[in-house]
C-alpha cells in the first residue's frame, strides 16, 4: 500500500466512523433521538443520508475563493423543520474579502405594493443574511449563546435597489468602499477583539404564488483574484474533506436531535416548568426569531407546535391576521425536522394559498384524511410531527397574529366551519397536487 492510498484510506475510515456516530442518534434515548417507530426510524436513515449528500457537495466544492449558490435545503436533504415555500441557498465566503452578486428578477412590482400581472413574477419575498457559521454544524447548542452564530448583514426586498429592467447589484466586503452607493451588504461586524467575520451568505426565496412566482438568476463572484484558478486535488486535501464529510453528517444531526428535545421540547418538559415550549396539538404564541430558540429568518415570527392525532381525530386552527405580511406559510414536518412531501401532498399552504372566511380568520384543517375543506393540510401518513406557522414583516407588526388551535373528533369537523364552507371536490384536489408537483419540479429542476 503507498503512502497515499493508506492516508486517503485512513480518512475514508474517519468518515465512515462519522456516518457510524449519526446513524447511532437515530436511535439512541442518550443522543436525543425521537421515539422509535417504524416510519419514523426509516425516514431517519433517509434523513442521515441527505444529511452526508450535503456535507459532501459542501466538504468538496466550498470554497470562498470560488463561490457559487447551493440549494442549502432541497427534496433529498431537508432538515431544521424547514419552509415548504422557501428555496434555500448558501454561497461560502472570506469575510476579510469582497465579493459581487448580480442578479435578475421577473416582474416584482409586489414588492413595493403595487399589482401582479399575469406573467412571471418575482417570489413573494426575498432574502440575503450574511452569517458567521452554519447552522448545527459544530454540534454544540452553545452555538445558540453568545459568541455563536452572527448575523453581520442583512438585505431584503424592502430595501433592495433594483433596476426597471429587473437587475440588481450587491457588494460584500468588511466596509463599504468610500463612495460607494447602492446595495450593500458589511462582511464584519463589530470592532477589535470582538469584530466577527462572516463566512456564509444565506439567501431564502419566499415563494406564495406557486404558479407564477419564478426564482432569480443569481451570480456570485469573488473580487479579489479574477481569472484565478483552483489547485488540483492533493492526498491531504482530499483526506480533509472526508473526514470534514464524517464530521458535519454527525455534528449535524447530534445538534437538531438535542435542539428539537431539549430546546424545543418536542416530546415532553425538560427545564421542569411543567410545559412545552412546543405544545401537543396546541401552538406556542407568534414570537420574533432569535438565536435561544434556533435563529430562523430574522424577519419571520414563527409560531409552532405537536400534532399528535389518532385516525379518527383532526386539529382546526383558527388563524387571525391583523396586520398583512409580506409573506405566510403553514407547514407540517416529521420529527427529524423535514418538511412533508409538499410535491405531491397538501402538507403545506402560503399566504397565497389559504383561503380566509368572511370574518376574517383563516381556518386550517390538520387531518390524514381528506374532509373537501379548502385549507386542509395533510399528514401525508404521519400520525404525528411539527407544525409550523411563519410570518413575514418588512418591519415589526404593531398586532401579532393569533391562532387558537382545538383537537376535535374528525367527523365534526365540518360542523365547526362557518356555514357556507365551499367543498373541494376530489377533482379539485388533483389539480391542486397537479400544480403542486409542476411548481416543486420547476423549483429544484437538475437543468
């Protein structure tokens, strides 16, 4: 055996061990791991591999010398209870360093209040945050408390300058070069001892309109060698990533294990107040992201809970809005924090979407069978999970939204709806999927 075939083999041996540590949370009570059931548990392995699909395209192609935009979250590896209307992506960066991205939108007169044509159009909302670290990827919740994660910068849809023509400009760097006008996004923050440097830009595009939103184009480049070219693979290089591959499946899947049990209480109190923060088929009060409980958009307003429901049971949850975002979404979720098959179930609905009743609430129906109400979301086979409820403010709202959320036997279901109720005829609903499965392919298309 060479030198280089036993260092390479030494390192596929670490990441194979790191595999070894994440396939272990699956099922371990000590690591944190959901209650074992059958589809919980295959969904699991499932998960633990998209988990290493992602660390392996970031462990060998991350690099901030040559940036690009990846689907941070997509169909084979979803995690962090993520939104079914979101597409996520992340560009690694130097925070010591400068870097352009441009950038092209449809139609996006909805972003300063006016109407939508019939064409393609922008996403409901639009995102950029420029982060210290990755979320969940050193395994430790102290990444939660203070000295983890920092946002240095963010730039959304209301204040992003962009041209008649759609086209849009935004310079990342430690401070904005003297003179400089225009979008604009600090790669530092702080001073001294304490400045911290961004290594990651985030970008989340909001889409409410599945039918006629369409994504950006998006480039990202990095201005400080042009025309420079990367090194060819070297032994070591290749040993580090491998053992970098290892190392972020287990951090990752170790810190959401511990974050949804101990953080979120997801299956029971455990700082002995005697609550959940994340109740069981209730929902917490709407609340602003922070860091203590995970992060999140720092726009958003989250509210979430447990549904938990035997065959025959279903949730109403009523919905009031006093204050328009500029984007909502419901969505439900298994227990690994993985959004439900929204391509081709109702498991989640946008702002868009829902349909509101007269009174001005909107009325959700969480059920694993189809009762022809509008705003049915499905289970899609899970007898329990997340739910989730995001709202999205351009600034803070002066009235939060409130939901109240009643467990109620599934054959009175329709009874607890405002008279005049529309059916959705089973037709109805296989368009709705039909749609639904187009905009999903269209999203995340491999061309």
């Amino acid at each position: 055996m060479t030198e280089a075939s036993a260092a390479l083999q030494s390192a596929w041996e670490d990441m194979l061990a790191g595999l070894e540590r994440a396939r272990a949370a699956l099922e371990s009570p000590e690591l944190f791991a959901p209650p074992v059931t059958d589809l919980g548990l295959a969904e699991g392995y499932r998960y633990l591999l998209g988990s290493a699909f992602g660390a392996i395209e970031r462990s060998f192609m991350e690099d901030p010398r040559f940036p690009y935009f990846r689907r941070a979250i997509q169909p084979m590896d979803k995690a962090t209870i993520d939104n079914a209307d979101a597409l996520y992506l992340s560009a690694a960066i130097d925070g010591t360093q400068t870097y352009r991205v441009t950038g092209r939108v449809a139609d996006h007169a909805h972003w300063s209040g006016g109407g939508r044509s019939d064409g393609p159009q922008a996403p409901s909302y639009v995102i950029f945050e420029n982060h210290s670290s990755y979320a969940g990827d050193s395994g430790e919740l102290t990444e939660l408390g203070p000295g983890g994660r920092v946002v240095t910068a963010v730039l959304d849809t209301s204040t992003l300058e962009v041209g008649t023509d759609g086209t849009f400009e935004i310079l990342l760097a430690p401070e904005r070069p003297a003179g400089h006008t225009g979008n604009f996004m600090a790669t530092g923050k702080g001073e001294g001892e304490e400045r911290v440097l961004a290594a990651y830009l985030i970008v989340r595009m909001l889409y409410g309109d599945w039918d006629n939103e369409v994504a950006p184009d998006l480039h990202i480049s990095y201005l400080g060698e042009g025309g420079a070219r990367p090194a060819a693979l070297s032994v070591e290089d290749a040993a580090a990533r491998m053992r970098r591959v290892g190392d972020l499946v287990a951090n990752q899947v170790a810190f959401w294990n511990v974050f949804y049990d101990q953080i979120l209480e997801t299956h029971g109190d455990r700082n002995g107040d005697g609550l959940s923060f994340m109740p069981r088929n209730a929902m917490n009060d709407p609340a602003g992201a922070n860091l203590a409980t995970g992060g999140g958009q720092v726009t958003n307003y989250y509210s979430g809970g447990v549904f938990d429901l035997d065959e025959d049971q279903a949730l109403l949850i009523e919905v009031s809005v006093p204050v328009e975002p500029a984007y909502a979404g419901f969505h439900l979720a298994n227990f690994w924090g993985e959004s439900l098959d929204y391509a081709n179930h109702v498991s989640s609905l946008s702002h868009r979407q829902a349909e509101t009743d007269a009174d001005g609430v909107t009325r959700y129906v969480v059920c694993g069978t189809d009762l022809g109400v509008p705003n049915w979301l499905d289970c899609a086979g899970h007898p329990a999970g997340f739910l989730t409820m995001r709202w999205t403010y351009l600034s803070a709202p002066e009235q939060l939204p409130t939901v109240a959320v009643s467990l109620v036997p599934r054959d009175e279901v329709l009874k607890r709806l405002p008279a005049g109720t529309r059916t959705v005829s089973p037709r109805e609903r296989a368009a709705q999927i039909t749609k639904r499965q187009a905009h999903v392919q269209r999203r995340y298309r491999q061309y």
